[in-house]
C-alpha cells in the first residue's frame, strides 16, 4: 500500500438564491459568473456529497474509500473507532449576499431520537464582511417558551435576536441549540459536525425558488432551541503570530488560527488525528516526510492524514490559515 499524502478535494459548489460571487472573487473558486454560489463544500462525507480526491496518486478516489483502506491511518485510531467510515467534520466556505433563515440545530441526543443522525455544533470565521453586515447568535434578553412563542406567532421574533456587527477575524462558536443566521455582506468559514440537520424558524416572510414559501420546522426547532441568555456570544481569543492561536476547542473539534511570516516545524506523533487546514490569504509550502512538500493558497483546503508525524511550515511570505483537528480525550 502507498504511503498517505496531504489530500486536497474538489470543492462541491451549492447554488443558493441568497449567494454571490465571493467565493471566486475573493477566494478564488472556479465558479460561473452568472451563478450564485452560495457555498463550496471543501471536505465532506454528509449524504450523496462525498468529497473527492483531487491530487497525487488517490485522485479520484472519494473519502469514504479512504477511510475504508487506511482507517486510522487516515483520520487517527481513535476517530477511526468511533466514527468508523463518516468523516466527522464539514467543511465549507459560505458566501451570504442576503440573511438567510433564522435557525437552529438539535444535539446529539435529540438528533440521534429523531432522526439516526448527529447534531450539528459548528464555528464561523469571517473571512471578510461589508461596512454594518450583522449576524444573528442567540437571544438579546432573558428568554422563556411562551415569550418566545407569542413573538413567532406574532411575527416579531427578530426583536428577541441578538445581532453583532462584525468584521473580518471575528468568531462564533455556535453549539447545537443555539437559535442564529447568517447576515447579509458576510463570507466565512464554517466548521461542523457532519450533519444536514437544521430547523428552519423564520424565513423573512420571503418566497423559496418556486415562489412559495420554505418550509419551516417549528416544533423540532421547539424542541432544540437553547432559551438560555448568555451575553456574550463573539468568542474572543488571542491572535499571536507564528504559532498557533486557539480559537475553539470542544468534544467535536480544536479550531486554531495560524498567522505565518516565517518558517517553523510541528510533531504530530501525538495527536492521532488528521488535521485541516483552510487557507484564509496567502500561500504556504508544507513540508512533509522530510524532502516531500504541498503548497495551499487562499482559497484552498488541505487534509494532513494521521499517519504523517512532522510537518515543516513555509510561508510564502505570509500565509493566514485555519488549523483543525480532533482533540484526544485523555483516558481515565
């Protein structure tokens, strides 16, 4: 068996009535013109949208056949066992020229009850925002049920909302329950567990493609919604140059930032994990198995398998990346 390499996939383009032109305007998507994308899909396993190879030797091989072959090898001993043939992470970029619907996604237990399926914990990055573009994450007050009820019902609920302004570098760690939309003006980077689960609540009182309105999930978003207000919901962290800034950690990923101007090197015989790397503006060589190197640029995603125990970092002059992986729960 051929030994593993740092895989790049093909993005798989979603075409969204509230998408732009960001994705290959800005981050360099070989996208039509006159479509809007509203999202490219840059490693997945979700459904019939299976990511596939698109370098060296494994392209056109697709990631469940990879994981099928060489296991923990791929994705690490300890993902591997638990996760089996399902990637555990989606990876997008998404670019949002309109809101979208306010919504929200169930955990893991109710998402296993209803559906088989996982709950969605995700985190955005704002790669890029227009001058007042705002989000939507969580409540703006003290919230109950029947508080909540009465403005759905009333077609007030976006005064419950609590909206940021936000601009390029700004995070949000959104756990499953957390009631939240996209903005208008915003292109990010999205990282989650490997789910199409999501309740849509309100939808603007906007028709759908085919002129009738979107479906809404309002007894399963019931169900889901965390009411809890807590105050405050950007997720702050230190940027540091030239090592690795944390953004987030949790159960379903570690999301670093990685701002590079010059070379430096990583172990990662220890992590029993596979790492990606979404590169957010300027361009790296990383070098591998010592003599063996890849190149992202912005725009593109890479996947380090497991298996590959050092890598040495190579910006050209200045890459800006995101760095994620599974963290090893310590044994008891």
């Amino acid at each position: 068996m051929q030994e593993l390499y740092p895989l790049k996939f093909k993005p798989i383009y979603k075409e969204k009535i509230w998408g732009d032109q960001r994705l290959r305007t800005q981050l360099n998507k070989a996208i039509d013109p006159d479509k809007n994308m509203g999202e490219s899909w840059e490693v997945s396993t979700v459904n019939d949208n299976i990511s596939v190879v698109a370098n060296g030797f494994l392209a056109g091989n697709n990631l469940e056949e990879l994981i099928e072959v060489y296991m923990g090898d791929l994705v690490g001993d300890s993902i591997f066992k638990k996760h089996g043939m399902q990637f555990p992470l989606l990876f997008k970029f998404i670019d949002a020229d309109d809101v979208l619907s306010i919504q929200v996604h169930p955990d893991d237990e109710m998402a296993g009850r209803k559906h088989g399926d996982n709950g969605k914990t995700e985190i955005w990055y704002v790669i890029s925002a227009e001058k007042g573009a705002q989000l939507i994450s969580g409540f703006n007050q003290e919230m109950d049920r029947d508080t909540y009820l009465k403005h759905l019902k009333n077609d007030t609920l976006p005064d419950l909302l609590n909206y940021e302004k936000v601009e390029s570098g700004d995070v949000f760690y959104l756990p499953a329950g957390r009631i939240h939309a996209i903005g208008a003006g915003i292109l990010l980077a999205e990282i989650q567990q490997t789910s199409d689960l999501t309740y849509r609540i309100y939808d603007w009182n906007r028709a759908g493609p085919d002129g009738k309105p979107r479906e809404l999930h309002t007894d399963l978003a019931l169900e889901a919604l965390d009411f809890k207000y807590y105050g405050q919901y950007r997720t702050p962290y230190e940027r540091k140059k030239n090592e690795a800034s944390n953004l987030v950690t949790c159960d379903y990923f570690t999301t670093n930032l990685m701002e590079l101007t010059k070379p430096r090197q990583r172990d990662l015989f220890e992590l029993d994990s596979f790492i990606v790397y979404m590169c957010l503006d300027g361009r790296v060589e990383l070098v591998y198995d010592e003599d063996s190197s890849v190149r992202i640029e912005k725009g593109e995603t890479l996947m380090i398998p497991a298996a590959i125990e050092h890598l040495a970092y190579k910006p050209e002059p200045y890459a800006k990346l995101l760095e994620v992986y599974i963290q090893k729960k310590e044994e008891s």
